[in-house]
C-alpha cells in the first residue's frame, strides 16, 4: 500500500519556509498594486483551448497543458498566460466598467515546457493592466507600479534594469533602414531573434528582408543601441536614424518616467522587441543587471487585443512578472533571510502550564480567549512541563511574550516574561489578555 | 476575427467586487490560520493521477479533470482535494519536519461535476492540519480555527452548527445494536447514506447487514441523535445504548471545546459520518443552522492516512471549508456588504490638477512620491479639468484626502480637502506627502 509519490516535473510544494518567500513577493506586488490604485480580478485555472489559439495561433498548443474531461467533448488547457483570460472578461462587461479600468491579477500559470533554471511549468506570475487610456502617463503608471514593488524588496537600480524599446520608433528605424513596411513583421521577429541565431543564419534573413549590406549593419547598430532616458530626441533621432515625429511617443514616456523619478531604473535597449505580435507601442522588459537570468518582467502596449477578443476598440498597456526569476535575483542580491521563516508574523504570547490542576483547566480558555481578541498565540504540545525546556521552545517559536500559568494561579495570577527583553511580571489571569495586546510592539515584529 | 469568448462551465470570472468578496474571506481564513499558529503551505495545483487512486480508489477518476500532456506519458490530474498533497509533502520531509505539524493552505480545487447550487467545478478551499498529536486539544484546536474564522466574517451560533460525531463512539453504537466488527464499514456507508436511501433500500441493505428489526429501530435512532455538548457521558451513553468506555474520546473531546468556550457553536450529531472511508476519530461538519445549504466545512481525524502515502504512522486531524457555500451564507445573514467595493482598502489621496504648467509637471512626482512613502493614492485619467467635476470622482473613489494642485502652486502650496469631513487647509507641497501620512485614519477605514 505504502508508495513513496513525487509531485510532477517542474511544479513546487511550498513548505512554510518557501510559502514564506512566496506571500512576501505577492504581499510585495499586492501591496504596490493597490497603492497604485489598482483592483484586485481573478479568472477560471483552465479556460477553453480555443481562446488561446484565437490569440496566439494553433502553434501554441504544444506549450500548452491541454486535456479534454473525460465524457466531454470541450478541449480546455490550463493557462499560461492572464491576457485572454483579462481581454475576455473585459469584452463580456466592455459597456459597464467604470473607465480606465485598472486591475492586476496574481494568478498561477503553465507551460509545457523543459523545466531549466528561471522556469517552471507551474508558476506565479503578477499581472498589472491599465485599458482605455492612451499615452505616456498610462505607459508610466504600470511602470512605476513595476518599480514600486521592487523598491519594497529592496532592490535598487544597480540590481535591475527596465530596458525600454518603443515600437513605433524602432518600426520608423526599420523603415529607414530599408525595411518595407510589408517585412516590418518579420524584421521585428528577426530583431528578437538575433542573439539566438547564427551569423550565416542572421545574414540570409536579413538578406532575404532586403536589407543591403549598409542596412544590416544599421540594423545592428539598432538592436545594441541603448541610452539613459535621459536622452534627448536629438540624441535619440541620431542613434536610430530617424527624424522627431518618429520618436513623439519615445520622447513622451522618457518626460514621464522623469517627472516620475523613475529614470535611475529605466533604459532605452531598442534590441528588445517583446516576441508577442500584438504589442503596439511602449515595450519593456525588467533584468538583472548584469544580464545572467531571464528577464525578471515583460510587458508593453496592446491596443487592439480587446477588440480581437470581441469587446471595443481599447487602448491598453500591462506587463507580467513572474516569482522564478524574481526570487533567484532576490536571493542573489541578499533580500531574503537565511531563515525565511523570519519572514513570517510573529507569536505575540506562548503559553506554558506547570501541569497543575488549575493551569491545565485554564490555558485552553487563556489560549482561546487571547486569539478572540486577535492575537497570534501558541502553546506547548509537548508532554514535558519544565519550565525551562518550554521557555527554550518559546523562544524558538519568536514568540514576544511567554505567558507562564505556574505557581502563582494560587492567587489567581500568571507570570509575563518579555522574550526580547527578558523582564518579567505577574499579572492577575483576568487581565493578561489585555495586557498583552496592549504591549507596544518592538519596530521589529 | 472578433468572437466572443466565455469561461467554462462551473468556474468564475472574479470581476473587482465578487474578488473583493474572495479576499476578504481569503483573508479571515488566512488570519485565524496564523493566530493560531499553523503556517502557510501551497502545492501543485495538479499531481499524478496516481496520487488521487492511491487514496481513493479508480472509482474516483470520473470526479477528476485528469489529464496527459500532449507527447508525454504521465496521468495528471486537478486536484479535487488537497489531503493527498498534503501527506505526500509531510511524508517526503517526515524525519525533519518540527513537531506537531500544524498547516494551513487556501489552494484552488477543480471537481468535474455539474454545477448546483453551493457547488462548482473550481473553488476555493481553506485546508487546516494538525499532525503528530493524539487526542482532544489537537481536534479541539482545529475546531477553534475554524470557528475563529467564522466570527471574524460576523456569523454567530445561531447562523451555523458544528456537529461533531465520533467514530469510536458510533462504533461501539453499532456493534452493540449487533453489526459485526467485519460489517462495521458498510454500516458506517449506510448511515452515511441514510437520508438518500429509499425506505426500503435501506430496510434491505440494514438486513443484509445482520440487524435484527428491534436493532434497526436503534440504528435509525443513533442516527436522529443530537445532544448539546454540555451532555454528560451519562446521557451520552443512554443515547447511544452503550457504555462510558467507548464514550471516552467524545467526552475528553466536549470538555476540551467548553474550557475553549467554543461549547455554543458545537452540538452532537450521532448522523453525521463523512464518507470517506480514511477518518479514524472525532468527525464534524458545519452546517447553515436551518440545513438549507451544503456543508460550510467538513473534518476530521485521519491517523493511518500519512502512512498510507509512505512516511511514518502520523495521528493527524483536520478540515476543509469551501468558498461557495460560506459566500451564500454570509450573503443570505447580510454579512456582506450591498457594495462589495466597500471591503477594499480607502486611497489615502486623490490628486486633482487645474491643468495649468506648474500643476500638470508636478502631479505625477507628487503622485509617485506618496506612494514611495506607503500611500495609496490615485489621480484622475479623464481629460477634464472641472475641478468640482474631479472632486465628485474622488468622493466617488471613497478617497480619504482630495489634493488639489490649483492657483496655490503659484505659491508653491496645494489645498488638501478631508472627504469625510469637509475642512480643506493649504499645505506647501513640499509637505503635502507627510501631511497625509501623518493624517489619523477614521475608525471606519
């Protein structure tokens, strides 16, 4: 009977150490969310197979984890994306929400895929969207949101970068650099692709797009551009090749992140295209600085995704940032505690009986009456009634304060020991309730 | 190109309000859970198929959205319970696990069966565990858990029943009404069963299992049986035709819940059993008190199961409490809000521009440095600068402070208007930020 099982290839189980890191990033990204003004959706696991291929072609089916119910005849597959799942909900109640309609969502997502290092095939991943609003403040408000969870992890812009491209500017580049409009799909693709390719390869692509030998050369200078949003058009205009209505949008969203005070966090690295076809405008990836782990976030402009899904012509812009990577920067950069369970709330009382008659009949009641009034208290499960021992286990559990029923329920009273400061006083048993959630906290719990 | 998508059958689409409705019982489940010091654990959200018969059998496969990725070779399956996760993370990890193990988890579960009322095919369900402990304490600590959680949402004991039954006392009921030690499973079923049986079904089936008429009578009388927690072993005994002995657990269990205190929400249901065939002690269930609804929770003790999926012999007790069947409870006392926006959090600030230079280049530093400084603050996106206009969509945002960046910033000030009170003072905007942080917080936000 007795098999030993193993959970699936590529999925986690979260002990409370590890759930510990996992609630303080989502507490982290929930917390930056609605400080931003953003609310809270949440959509089905699994969705109909069909809304993924009507976004993403059936291509995509291989990376999908899709199943049929068995006696059923609807294919569904688990997702691996909050998009279709955000355009659909917004498509079904398009003429009712209240406009711009900002939400994140904090879902978990799958892919098909290889398990390596930054990915999983299940995972976490925050999803902030703002749709009916065009323009650069929309474009900065996700970013700043973005930015605002990071801060509260404790990364500072020496850790990561959000590299910043804009399509409009960078397609106006393309255009330049003799790209026709009608290959303008495929020099994106071919941009996107560049560091994956061969060089023989990249050159018989770039051939076949058109581009002379000037032009690929161009095209490269392109993809290695980056400058500080501190850049000017002029400045822009010169490294792209392009003239300032190109650059309009670009030049927009850099006057934003600075009047944010977001520009320390932010790039231009007009290399990053963001594969996705149905971006529009702004594109921004978030990545460790030096460059060594997949990117931390991703996301950009999507103005016609909502129509395609059935809903109006809306205006949108969001961006996804997984748990994977972000908790390996994290930890890299030393933003978690070696015990992560340091991460979690701490027991304000832990209650100890010396194994009278008197402290056994009243603990329960003790112990009940201290969580009523919304108190984290503990007691012992162990079998030994040494004072001492279970002081010791006190204060392995964090707990603030030690609440000893021992000899002085004689005189219907308990001792109060300070774990942090190791003072201790007796308090008559009808007020330690009160007592302790009137202590003041120390700034470190 | 452009059709409209739905979700699938039995599963929701969590707009703001119905999540804010999640949350906010997310978020009691989640509190009580800590108060009473169980940690936070997560798993896959699908295991191996294997997992799921191991415990239930092959019959269970129907329930189950099971699955095969396409290419691969391995049966998944959602999973429809989180126990079997559970004792396959504390059998991996047995010898170093600190004890008892005392956990809780708020996954999502998929069953594959058709919707009714109170009942989906994914929902939310509140998991609490106590493993390593024999005995009343353990079961009454996980009972207090869950009633806890259910005063923090507002119900009272009048809104719902824990009826608790035990399986040691039933037992003996049994045998003494004169079922065999080798029928007392099947008695368990039919008990379990009773109120879906024809009368004659189950005349047929008691029959088959050796009861004399005269003991059949004392089944059906077992059954009926509810008696307050306050009943002595005396009346306990009297009910259900057998001797203190067999009673020991139940009473050991009724003392520990009235020192607690919880003796008001709980009461004594001699029918109720649990199907699952794993449970080994003390079972309960919480009920709406008129019986209207599904059950609210569902537990107990289950000693030889962590065994059963290959780690040590492990007593343990625990429930589950959906999110379906409690949400139309708390609907249906008035426990919810008429406008479930009205759980979310308050912004701390609206900032309103004028439109003029100075206001439109400093709204969004002032914007994004409240937040920095832990606020929650929103600004307006519509292209209107009516300032009476603006300050309607900032009371409509049930924002505590309007800040308004108007012909003061000439003098480098901004007018900041309490939206509960009416008062508006100039402030320098310099220190518009700690003004609002500084701001006592009315009891109602």
């Amino acid at each position: 009977m007795a098999v030993t099982h193993q959970g699936p290839k590529g999925t986690r189980d979260f002990y409370p150490d590890t759930m510990a890191v996992r609630r303080h990033i989502e507490g982290a990204w929930r917390q930056a969310s609605v400080d931003c003004g953003f609310d809270e959706v949440e959509g089905p696991t699994y969705e109909h197979l069909s809304l993924y291929t009507a976004k993403s072609g059936p291509g995509i089916v291989n990376e999908l984890f899709s199943f049929r119910r068995a006696g059923g005849d609807d294919d569904y597959a688990l997702r691996p994306e909050f998009t279709p799942t955000l355009a659909r909900m917004v498509a079904a109640k398009a003429g009712s929400l209240p406009m711009p309609v900002k939400w994140f969502a904090i879902p978990v997502h799958f892919r098909a895929e290889r398990q390596q290092r930054g990915r999983l095939r299940e995972f976490v991943q925050w999803n902030v969207d703002l749709m009916g609003v065009e323009g650069a403040a929309a474009d900065a408000e996700v970013i700043g949101c973005a930015v605002l969870a990071m801060e509260r992890l404790g990364l500072k812009p020496t850790d990561v970068r959000v590299r910043l491209s804009h399509r409009g500017a960078v397609g106006a580049a393309l255009a330049a650099a003799g790209v026709s409009t009608e290959k303008a799909g495929e020099a994106f693709e071919l941009l996107d692709r560049r560091d994956k390719l061969e060089a023989a390869e990249f050159e018989k692509r770039a051939a076949a797009l058109g581009l002379t030998a000037d032009a690929r050369k161009r095209f490269e200078t392109i993809a290695a551009s980056k400058l500080p949003v501190s850049a000017d058009a002029a400045a822009l205009g010169a490294c792209l090749g392009v003239g300032e209505t190109a650059l309009a949008g670009a030049v927009e969203l850099a006057d934003r992140l600075r009047a944010m005070d977001l520009a320390p966090w932010c790039e231009w690295d007009f290399g990053i295209v963001r594969g996705l076809a149905y971006y529009t405008g702004t594109v921004f990836e978030v990545h460790e600085s030096s460059g060594g782990e997949r990117a931390v976030a991703g996301g950009g402009r999507y103005d016609g995704l909502v129509e395609l899904f059935g809903g109006p012509k809306m205006p949108a812009i969001g961006f996804g940032m997984g748990d994977v990577v972000l908790g390996l920067v994290l930890g890299d950069r030393g933003l978690l505690p070696k015990d992560a369970l340091a991460l979690l709330p701490r027991p304000d009382a832990y209650l100890l009986s010396d194994g009278s008659e008197a402290a056994e009949r009243e603990l329960p009641r003790v112990l009940m009456a201290m969580r009523r009034a919304g108190l984290h208290a503990r007691s012992n499960w162990k079998a030994t009634r040494n004072i001492g021992k279970l002081l010791g286990d006190a204060g392995k559990a964090r707990a603030r304060f030690a609440v000893i029923l021992g000899a002085e329920m004689a005189e219907g009273a308990v001792t109060v020991k300070d774990l942090d400061g190791g003072s201790q006083v007796k308090v008559p048993l009808a007020d330690v309730v009160r007592h302790i959630a009137e202590a003041p906290r120390n700034a470190g719990t």
